[in-house]
C-alpha cells in the first residue's frame, strides 16, 4: 500500500511539473502576442496622428494664404492706413477697420458692399470732392462710378457693370461669370470674349474699363 502511494506521489509531481512548463509556454505565447499587437497598433496610431496634424498644418497655412488680403484705406476716414482683412469681406469692413469715416465724408459715393480683393484701394471722398479716383496695382477705389469713372472688370459688381452703356443685368451677369470661370481680366480687350460684346460694343465701352 505504500509502495502504491510512492508511486502516485511520483506521478504527481511528475505531472505536476509538466503542467507549470505547458502553462508557463502559454503564458510566454500569450505575452509575446499581445505585445506585438500594441505595438502595430501604437504604430498606427503614430503614424495617423503625424498624418493628421500635417494635414492640420498644410489645411490651416493654405487657409491663411486663402483668407487674407491686404486693403489700403484712404480719405476721409479717421486713421488711414493699409489693413488685414480676411477675404470676401466688403468695404464696409475696410472702413470700420480704419475707424470709421469721417465728418465731411461723401458716403454717396461710396459702394460699402462692393467686395474686397488683395491689394485694392478703398477711397472715402469729401463732401464736395470732385470724383478722381486713386489706381494702384489695377485697383480702383470704392467710390460709385459717375460719367467721368472707368469701372474695374476684375472687382465691378453687376450694380457696378449696369452703368456702363449697353450692359444689362443678363450682360452685367455674364461678365462676371466669365471672370468667376477664366480668373481675372488680363486686359480691357479680353472682355470681347464675352458672348455679346463684340468689336462696336467694345469701342463704346474701352474709355470706360479698366483692369
């Protein structure tokens, strides 16, 4: 009966032993696993985070360039001076950044919801001031357009268009889509490009446009 005992207890241990070298392998496997999972994943998540703030930083630097332009505010405003303005805003906001106008300001002249674009001159007139409007760079000022005015193909608005002579809404219209389609006028003599504005037209009109 002891020797019976001796024998199970050999076993025992035997068994025993093997059991703690196949738990410790699986152990060993399970560790070795998990470990390489988190670090394919840590990867990813590293590369997808550099990805991520390099987009970040190319989308925020390509909308800075997109947002600003530079406007150069004159005349009858309280501290004229060229600004930063974030693009699409009118000559109204050109004129708030300046502090507003002044007393003797002429503001029947000027065309405060008339767009902004890089490099523009935005002139407030006196009461009494004969309209000469300041060029720099093609840009034209924001004063309304009277007989003696040449009109900006590159800035007018379809209120501006219309006061040339022949030039309706529908006109006015197709001007503007033209320079949505193909960019800025490079010249006076590319608005015959214009479905409708032919060789005559364009005689009656050349005094009167500039880019």
């Amino acid at each position: 009966m002891s020797d019976m005992l001796e024998i199970v207890k050999e076993k025992y241990y035997e068994y025993k032993i093997w059991i703690f070298i196949i738990l410790l392998i699986l152990a060993a496997i399970i560790y070795c696993a998990y470990s390489h999972q988190t670090k394919e994943v840590q990867q990813t998540s590293l590369s997808s985070s550099i990805s991520s703030t390099s987009g970040v930083k190319k989308s925020e630097s390509s909308n800075e360039n997109r947002s600003i332009v530079m406007v150069d505010v004159k005349g009858a405003v309280k501290n004229p001076g060229v600004y930063k303005i974030t693009s699409f805003a009118r000559v109204q906001t050109a004129i708030a950044q300046a502090g507003g106008t002044l007393e003797e300001a002429d503001m029947q002249q000027v065309n405060l919801a008339q767009k902004l674009t890089d490099g523009q001159i935005v002139y407030v007139p006196m009461r009494g001031e004969t309209s000469s409007t300041p060029v720099n760079n093609g840009s034209t000022s924001a004063m309304s357009t009277t007989d003696n005015e040449v009109i900006n193909l590159n800035t007018a608005t379809v209120v501006e268009l219309q006061k040339l002579d022949g030039i309706g809404v529908k006109k006015a219209e197709q001007i503007i889509a033209y320079r949505e389609e193909h960019g800025e006028f490079k010249s006076i003599e590319e608005i015959k490009q214009v479905s409708g504005i032919g060789e005559k037209r364009f005689e009656a009109l050349k005094d009167k446009v500039t880019v």
